[in-house]
C-alpha cells in the first residue's frame, strides 16, 4: 500500500466509515490515497460499499467518521459543485429535454463562460469521443454506447482534473464495452486525468487500471497493480474473485525456508505452498493455484516436487484453450487449462493422471 | 421524389396480391375483435356522454314554450300562438301591435286557456321580461268576455300589454330556435326594436360568474401546485415504507365521501367552529373579531384546493417517480447550485405532470357544484351553482344548457391553448 502520509496524494480517504442507519457500518476503515493521473479501480462484489465512497468523494453522502482529503484540503465541508469532479453514471444520466450540444454546455454555463469558448470547447469534447456529428440530437435518439460516449465527453468537457465513474459500462454489450474500456484509459491517460473506477467486472478492472482495489463488506482487501493481484493474491477473498481459481484446503504442517510451507490437504495428500497469509503449523489454510499453472505432464515438474493423483470428470474444447475438470483431494471442482497446442493431449474423462506444480505458484492463504 | 419510380411500384406478395390487401385482410379479424371488445364501452359513452351533450347543446339554443304545447300524458303536439306568429311573420320588427295583432292575441290566449297551457306559455315570455307571467294567465281567465275592439279590451285588463319590450319578447319566443339564451348567459338581451343591449347593471350576474369561477379555479390550481409539489417530491424521494404511508395520507380524502369532508370543513372554519374557537382560546384573536372563513370565497377556496389536492399529487408523482436521482446529482457534479440544478434539470421534467394536474384540477373546479353550494356563501358560488339554480328552482333549462355550454366552450378552448402551447402528448397522468 502507498504511504498514506504521503503529501503527494491528490486523492486521500483517511480512516473513513460510514453508516447509513446508525446499526451497520457500509463502509469500514477505508484508507486510500492516490496519487495525480493515476486509475484507480474499486472492484468488488454488488454491495461491497463501492458506490458509497464514490458518493462520499463526490459529496453526495457524508462519511460518518474520518477525513477525505482532495489535493491536501479536507473536503467534508465543500459542496458537491464546488468539488469540480466530473462523474459518469451507469445510466448516463444525460439530461432528456436537452439536446447533446445542451448537455455539454450546461457544465460550462453554470460557470458562467461565453458562447464562444462554449461552442469551442463543446466541440472539442465531442471529437475526443467522435461523436461531434451528435451535438443536435436528443439523448433518447442515441444509443446506450453513443449515449456513455456523450456522458463521458460531458464528465471531461469542463476539464476537472479529478473524474468518478460508476459502473458506467455495466449497461452495455460485451464487445462496445471492450471499445469503450480501451477509449476511458486512452483519455484518462492522454488527459492526465486521475480516475476513479468503480466495476465488478474483474476483467475491466484488470485490463483498464493502474492499480485496483479489492472491495469486500465495506473493507479494502488488496490494493495493488492488476498483475501482482493476479499472481500475488494476498488472502483467499482476492484469490477467488479475481480471475478463475482453484482451492484446496488443509492443514500446516510444517514451515520451511524461501516462505515456503508443508501442507497436509484434507484427504491426507501433503503438498508444497507459498507461505503467504499463514504463520505457524497447526493453523487451517486455503491453497490457491491458478487453473493455467497446473502441470499434467509430469517431465515439465522439478525434481522432488509432489504430485497429486487426479481423475478427469470432464473435458471441454474452448479454441484457444482446454479446460479439464478433475477430480482431485476429494474435490470435483479442480480445473486446469492448457493451451491448445499440437502436443497437448485431450483428455478422456475416466482417466487417470498425475498433477504437480511450483511450490512458488500454489499460495497458502487464509481459511 | 417524382424520379423514385421503385417507390411507386405496388407491392406485392408471393402470390402476387398487393401487400396492402393482404395485410388488411390478415388484420381484419383482429381488428373486428378488439371493435367487438370495444364496443360496449362505446355504446355507453353514446347513450350517456354523447347523447346528453347533444341533448344540452340543443336545448340551449332551442325552446318551444311559446310555439308548441306537448300534453303531458298522451305527448300530443299541439302549435300554439299561430295567429300572432303569422301576424309577426308579416310585419316587421318594431312595428306597433295593431288591432289585427289583438285579435290575434286575443284568439291564441283562448286556445292556449282550452289547452290549459297559459302558464306555461307566459313562463317562457317571463325568461324574456319579467313579471310578463302573471298577464297572460290573467288574460287567460279573462279572454271569453272580451269584446272588440279588442286593443282597448287588452289595455282594460292591464296597460303592460301595450308595452313594446312585452311585444318583442313575444316575437322572440314565437320561434322555437333562437340565441337568445346565449344572449341572457353573457347579460345581454334584446330591446324593444330587437337590438341587443346589455342587461341592467344590477342584474348582470353571469359575466360575474364566469370570471369569479375562472379566477377561483385558477387560484384553487395554482395552491394545489403549491401545496402538491413538495408533497409529491417527498413521496417519489422517500423509501418505500415511508412513502406508502405518506401516500395513504394523500388518499385519504379520496375514501372519505366528499359530503363528510366538507361538513368537515364547515366544523372547523365557521365563525363558531374548531380554529376560531382555538385562536381566540389562545388569545391570537378577539373574541369580536373572529374570522370569517366560511360561507365565502374563502371557504370555497380552502375546501375545494383540499378536495382537489390528490388530483395534483398523483400525476406529479407519477412522473417525479421515474426521475432517477443521478440527474441531479450529475448536474450538481457538473457545477450546478442546487437551486439551479432543481430549475433547469428538475423542474423541466416534472412540467408533463405539472401540466396533467393543472388540467384536471382546473377542469374539475370550474364544474364543481356541491362544495361551493355548501360552503360558499352568497360570493362563494360557482357558475355550476347558477345552471343548478336553473335547472331546479326556476326551470329555465334553456337557458341551463345554454350557460353549460359556454362553460364547456371555455374548457375546450383553454384544452387547445393547453395542447398548442404545452402539447397534449405532453400530457403525463400516470
Ligand atoms: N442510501 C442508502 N441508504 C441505506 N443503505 C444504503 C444506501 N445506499 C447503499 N446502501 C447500502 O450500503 C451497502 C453498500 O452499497 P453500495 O455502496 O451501493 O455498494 P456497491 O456500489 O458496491 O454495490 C449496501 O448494503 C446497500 O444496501
Ligand atoms: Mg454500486
């Protein structure tokens, strides 16, 4: 985590919670500080608490106790159109009864700028996202992804050095998505602008971030770049939601050099894991190992290592990809995938195989 | 578009038929369905919406009490008043009545006494001149010892039968179709050589009326918006749990009948009622100079904007419900106060639902009867208390239907200013 003490922060929540109803805490403990043009993505499951700290940080809600901080001054007692955030909603939130070019003029009015530099920098805003031809529709004539091309256009237009966005692709199809992911970061980054992203879609989170954070029941659980979550989870919430993942539980048995740890599985199996989130044997562990670094072929494992006796349930051809479902320390859920490679085997379900992998990639986490 | 000769080609089907005939061949059961489904509904409206509309535009420009008399249990139609009607059919308006129009007179008050109908006939004469009934039932007794020259006869019996404004309404009321009751419901009426003029200062009522219950209707909308607009935001914004017993507050009077909540009324505002008694209990108020909230416009004001408050609050809160809080909340991100916000994103889309509440209550009001006849007063009353009186104390139907029909004219008028100004499809009432 950055130091929070760290007077470059542009952004910094410090030590904030907040409750709706005075009997559950929604958001708890949050410390957060980002620096200027970074993208930042609050990930987590629907009711983590996502939405409220970006209401909190735009000032709509106030946070029940702690200080955020935007550019070193708190800003509990700013209101929300003195703040100059721009904001990107879910369901765009383009005003109806005005036409696109009134849509983008509004920020510009209400702070009191001349025709001339309106119409200038409307138009600027709208060829960043290619919709200049637009501006003289209404928002109900466009679709939903011309309609987030517009929101966006509209969050930027006033140039606010500091944009929240709510889930602002969740409305939209798989492939205009991915377009648009690709056109949020290249603004963001083009712009310098520092973002606020907030998703439960993992893989946007991955692709689009400099660095997320890991939401769960009102608590960051991991705050790191896309890679070190993916490779690195720090606890078996973050192993799990991000990316596709396998678990095998036990218990430690002893503690090795290189942060590494002996660890008997449930069925009696011993293994060989990363000692990440456990401390001393005795203690229950979640083992996490990625689907793609098992090992079925045994020649490709290091000496020693161990091995695990698996049995196929089931087989299924994905193109690029083979995903084998396996029976294994009890469990039917163990998945591996292979590339689809000229020498890699497809597996007949009933089949019985050895498994291995790097004690380096299987992390012992948390029960 | 002369050029697109593809766009004037018939289409057609596989077989070849022009699409258009299969189409509104393929729909035609369809179609015949949803018209039987309809047509009950339909039919009602004819018989009771339709047709009694019909029945008072008619009326209003229509009466026979001067020209036919229908007995009452056979339904015979007997013509009455045909000598004088041929004598006014050949002389002109304003001539003086000769001793031919007498005898006229004379012969067609006999027929109308055989007829037992005098009354009657001078009734609708009355409409026109007051104070005209009591001759003709008083020639009525009279007519069959009369003797010529019966000018004098007639000027023995009274000399009003000499009057030329007696004689001009008599050659009004000789047509069974006439204007005339439009005339009297905008204070006009006819002099005698037949001009139109207005009627005395002190017996222009209706005009007065009319203005009063345009002005009181306005006044009654514009305090339901008041009062309705906050309410119904509350409503929109509130949980869910909370909402529903705010709304079920709001609803209330709809399940109260209208009598009881405006007896209700009367409790608490008149003189001696609840409120006063409480302000002078607390010492706001001397005991002398109580206010007088009842039995005036006041009071009509008052019960009426209570009575007609739900009808603003549910098509309000029927758009406000819809407006997801993000747009307020985009437009204060974006800069806005939240004044300006409420002003240019708010308000604008609630202005459907505005203008579907201003409608109905306003249409509502300008026909209410019971509240303003109860609470109202002597200045508290409505026009619609005015056809009422016509319709059930002096019988003057026509002149009922004529002031309803003016009403109705208005409403439609003020509907199609409503739909060029603000367009009907605009229109939001749930
Ligand atoms: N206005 C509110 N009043 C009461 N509870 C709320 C309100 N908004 C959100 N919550 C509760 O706070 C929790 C977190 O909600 P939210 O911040 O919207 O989560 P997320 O955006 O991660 O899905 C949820 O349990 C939700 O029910
Ligand atoms: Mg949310």
């Amino acid at each position: 985590m950055t130091d929070l003490a760290n007077d470059q922060s542009f952004v910094k929540f410090d030590r904030v919670q907040k409750s709706y109803d005075g009997e559950v805490l929604v958001v708890k403990d949050l410390n957060l500080s980002l620096p200027k043009g970074e993208f930042l993505t609050m990930l987590g499951p629907s009711g983590s608490g996502k939405t409220t700290c970006l209401m909190m940080l735009a000032g709509f809600e106030t946070a029940t106790h702690g200080e955020i901080l935007l550019d070193g001054s708190p800003i509990n007692n700013i209101p929300p159109h003195k703040r100059g955030i721009g904001m990107v909603f879910q369901n765009y939130a383009l005003f109806p009864h005005m036409t696109v070019g009134e849509n983008l003029s509004f920020p510009l009015e209400v702070r009191g700028m001349d025709k001339s530099v309106r119409e200038e920098k409307i138009k600027r805003a709208l060829d960043m996202v290619q919709m200049g031809d637009f501006i003289n529709r209404r928002p109900a004539q466009l679709s939903g992804g011309q309609q987030q091309r517009i929101a966006l256009s509209r969050a930027l237009v006033f140039e606010p050095e500091l944009v929240l966005m709510d889930e602002p692709l969740g409305a939209l199809d798989k492939q205009l998505r991915e377009q648009l992911q690709f056109e949020i970061t290249r603004l963001a980054h083009d712009l310098g602008i520092t973002t606020v992203y907030v998703t439960h879609d993992q893989t946007e989170a991955l692709t689009m971030s400099d660095r997320v954070a890991v939401f769960e029941d009102g608590r960051i659980q991991q705050l790191a770049p896309p890679d070190k979550l993916y490779e690195e989870p720090e606890n078996s919430f973050v192993a799990q939601f991000i990316g596709e993942n396998n678990t095998l539980e036990g218990v430690v048995t002893a503690i090795k050099d290189n942060n590494l740890c002996e660890i008997k599985l449930d069925d009696g199996e011993i293994i060989d894991a990363n000692a990440v989130n456990v401390s001393k044997v005795g203690e229950r562990s979640r083992v996490s190992i990625r689907p793609e670094r098992v090992e079925m072929n045994k020649d490709r494992l290091q000496p020693g290592a161990h091995t695990l006796k698996a049995e196929v349930m089931e087989f299924i051809y994905m193109g690029d990809m083979f995903r084998t479902r396996l029976r294994v320390a009890g469990k039917d859920d163990f998945v591996v995938k292979t590339r689809n490679a000229p020498d890699q085997q497809r597996l007949e379900p009933g089949t019985q195989i050895d498994i291995g992998w790097l004690p380096e990639d299987c992390r012992a986490l948390d029960a | 578009m002369s050029e697109t000769s593809a766009s004037d080609e018939i289409l057609t089907t596989a077989d070849g038929k022009p699409l258009k005939e299969a189409l509104a061949k393929a729909q035609f059961f369809a179609k015949r369905r949803a018209f039987i489904l309809v047509l009950p509904l339909l039919a009602f409206i004819l018989l009771t919406f339709v047709m009694p509309i019909g029945q008072m535009l008619h009326r209003s420009v229509k009466n026979e009490g001067f020209t036919v008399h229908t007995d009452v249990t056979t339904g015979v139609r007997t013509p009455i008043m045909t000598e004088l009607s041929i004598w006014f059919d050949q002389n002109p308006s304003g001539t003086v009545p000769d001793e031919a129009a007498y005898t006229a007179l004379r012969n067609d008050i006999g027929a109308l006494d055989e007829l037992r109908s005098a009354g009657s006939a001078g009734t609708r004469i009355n409409y026109l001149r007051a104070g005209s009934r009591s001759l003709f039932t008083k020639a009525a007794r009279k007519w069959d010892k009369m003797e010529a020259p019966y000018q004098d006869a007639f000027y023995d019996l009274d000399d009003e039968w000499a009057d030329a404004t007696l004689w001009a309404a008599m050659r009004q009321a000789s047509s069974s179709y006439t204007f005339d009751f439009y005339l009297a419901a905008m204070d006009y009426t006819r002099d005698g050589d037949g001009s139109v003029t207005k009627v005395n200062e002190n017996r222009q009522v209706y005009i007065k009326l009319f203005v009063r219950t345009l002005f009181l209707s306005l006044l009654i909308t514009f305090m339901t918006f008041i009062l309705a607009y906050p309410i119904a935001h509350l409503l929109a914004t509130l949980p869910l749990r909370h909402s529903n017993i705010l709304m079920i507050l709001v609803l209330l009077p709809f399940w109260t009948s209208l009598l009881v909540r405006t007896t209700s009324w009367m409790v608490l505002l008149q003189s001696q009622g609840v409120v006063n008694d409480a302000m002078v209990g607390v010492g706001i108020l001397a005991d002398e100079s109580r206010l007088q909230m009842m039995y005036n416009q006041t009071g009509t004001v008052i019960a009426m904007t209570h009575i007609l408050l739900p009808f603003m609050v549910l098509p309000l809160y029927s758009v406000m419900r819809p407006i997801n809080p993000s747009y307020v909340r985009a437009a204060r991100s974006l800069g806005a106060t939240s004044w300006t916000a409420f002003r240019r994103i708010y308000f604008p889309q609630t202005v459907p639902g505005i203008g579907a509440g201003a409608l109905l209550v306003f249409i509502l009001a300008v026909g209410y009867y019971i509240t303003p006849a109860l609470v109202g007063g002597a200045d508290g009353q409505l026009i619609s208390n005015l056809i009422a009186f016509h319709m059930q104390k002096s019988l003057n139907w026509s002149l009922a239907a004529a002031l309803a029909s003016l009403l109705l004219g208005g409403i439609l008028l003020l509907y199609w200013l409503y739909d060029r100004l603000v367009g009907i499809d605009n229109l939001k009432l749930g």
